[in-house]
C-alpha cells in the first residue's frame, strides 16, 4: 500500500489531492490546508501508484508536474488548481469539460525577477572572467558594463513581466515591452503589439522573455529576428523553451551574434547533457529554477481558492486552456 492509502476522507466534505512534486513538500502543503480548513479532507500522493489509488475520488487536486496521462484516471474531479502559471501541458489532457482549472498568479514574479537581475548583473560584471582568472590568479582590471541606462525589453507583460519591469524600473533602467494586445502598463515606457516585433527587438540591451506557450509564442524569436538583436545584447529565457528555436539561438550565442545568455527553460528538459550548449562561455544554464515553487509561495492562493470553492463563489485565475492562458 501507498504512504497515502492509510490517510483518513471525511465524509461529506470534498476530497483534495496534493501532489507537488516534491514528495517531502506535499505533508507540509497538506499540514496548511488542514489548519485553515479543519474538516477537508486532503490527501497526499507522492508517487504514480498513490495518484492511481487516490485520484478517481479527489474532488480537487492541487499539483504541479502532474503526470498528465493519469488525469484519466480522475472520475470526480471538479477543480485543478495549478502550483504553476504554465498550462500547456494540459492543452491536450483528458480532463472532462466541467472541470476547472486555475492557476497560480502574482506569486513568482519577485523571485523572476531577482533571477533576471542575477544573471544580467553577473553579465555585465563579467563574474564568469573573474572567477577564472582568480582561479589562474590573475590581476587583470577591466571596466564592467553599468545597468543603469540601459534598455531592458520584456516579451511577455503579466504579473511576472510586470514586476521584472517594477523593480528593473527602480534601478535606472529604461523598460519597454512586447504583448499580445500591446496595451499600455504601468512602468513600461513603451508597448509595442507583435506585430511591431522588428522595431522591438533592435532596441534592446538586454531581452527578457517570460511569455506563456500559446500558438502565437511558440519560435517566436525566429533566426531572422535573432538577427535584429545588438551584438551587445544579454537575452533571459525564464517563459518556455520553445519561444526560440534551440539551434537558432544556440548558433546565435556560438558565433556572438549576441553577447550571452541566461537560459533556464528549454524545449526539453533536461537539456541533452552532450548538446553544445554546455560548451559555450557566454552561456549560464540553470535547471529551470526561476519561479521554483516554495510551499508557503503556492499555498495562500490555494486556500482562497478554496475558501470561494466551499462557499460557492467563482474561483480566481481561472484559465482558458484552448487559448494557453
């Protein structure tokens, strides 16, 4: 039997399912829950064998890196909470149509955008030249590059992009961006629709892409428009991997067609342990850990949502998954 088989269901009140994809984080998620919502029944499922035991009775399930095949197996399901912002994996699913799905916003945008400012910040003080030329021990002075002044480009202007923009805004950048509608926001100087995507790109001294996956965004940064980048210009992959082509933006890098990259999203992960990537000195790879998900960040959205769901309101964040977001 499953860990979760010997957890208790009360009867008359909805069944919730957590699987976070962190094992050891799924007790601490529950734990949340029962405090605020004594009488729920909630219910944790760390591995493939407990979600087929424990999904065909949940009512909600609270996931993130859901094995999405086994959805078939959920025969009551009336609401899918999302640990995450991303839906795409769910374009396709085998939820039924009376199913909500929400998901989670206005919680990863303030560590996004310490990763932005991270990476960026390490490019221009060139912290990989002087890690390597401490460990040869070298004194070698060089002028790093100021952040200040330059123009920081965002694809992609909801709740993350927004705050990237906020908190770049505050350190003397200029921030423009690109959006679907190309509707004005807050603290961006200038949005240009996508249609103006070639007057976009050559702007930016650095490029961050944050955009959801939707038919639209998928190879948007085509060869071409990688073209139009300044040779001096950082690009920061925190969105989807498939926004660019990974042998465009890999040749793009390798012939210094622009400067560097921080690239923490790829069309599969993980990235080929052998792919060229790895080899290329203007490149940080990270494993997708930008908007990681933390217990507390994720649980607080769950329990209003779940407080409307008892109490017969609609829920927040709910999402279209024909239109990706």
């Amino acid at each position: 039997m499953g860990r979760g088989s010997e957890q208790a269901v009360t009867e008359g009140q909805p069944v919730i399912l957590v699987h976070s994809g962190v094992p050891g984080d799924d007790p601490v998620i529950a734990g949340h829950i029962r405090d605020s919502f004594p009488a729920v029944s909630v219910l944790t499922a760390g591995t493939e064998q407990e979600i087929v035991e424990h999904l065909p009775g949940a009512d909600i399930l609270f996931a993130w890196d859901f094995p999405i095949p086994l959805l078939g197996h959920a025969r009551s399901l009336r609401w899918f909470q999302m640990m995450g912002a991303g839906i795409e994996t769910l374009r396709d699913a085998p939820l039924g149509s009376d199913v909500v799905v929400t998901n989670v916003r206005g919680v990863f945008g303030g560590s996004m955008a310490e990763y932005v400012l991270t990476y960026v910040l390490a490019h221009l003080q060139d912290v990989a030249g002087v890690l390597d030329r401490q460990a040869r021990h070298i004194w070698e002075p060089f002028t790093p590059r100021r952040l200040a002044g330059l123009t920081i480009g965002i694809v992609g202007l909801g709740s993350i992009g927004s705050e990237i923009a906020r908190i770049v805004t505050a350190l003397g950048t200029r921030v423009i961006g690109l959006s679907r509608s190309g509707k004005a926001v807050d603290g961006v100087e200038r949005v240009y629709g996508v249609d103006a995507i070639e007057d976009f790109l050559p702007e930016c001294d650095v490029l961050v892409t944050v955009a959801p996956q939707t038919p639209e965004t998928v190879g948007l940064l085509s060869r071409d428009r990688l073209r139009l980048l300044k040779p001096s210009c950082f690009y920061v992959n925190i969105g989807r991997g498939t926004i660019v082509d990974l042998d465009d933006i890999t040749e793009a890098l390798r012939e210094r067609r622009i400067a560097g990259a921080a690239l923490d999203v790829f069309p599969t992960e993980p990235l080929p342990s052998d792919h060229l990537l790895w080899t290329l000195d203007n490149v940080f790879i990270t494993p997708h850990i930008s908007g990681i998900n933390r217990p507390d960040d994720v649980t607080g959205i769950f329990l209003e949502n779940l407080d409307r769901y008892l109490t017969g309101q609609p829920l927040l964040h709910q999402v279209n998954l024909s239109r990706g977001y």
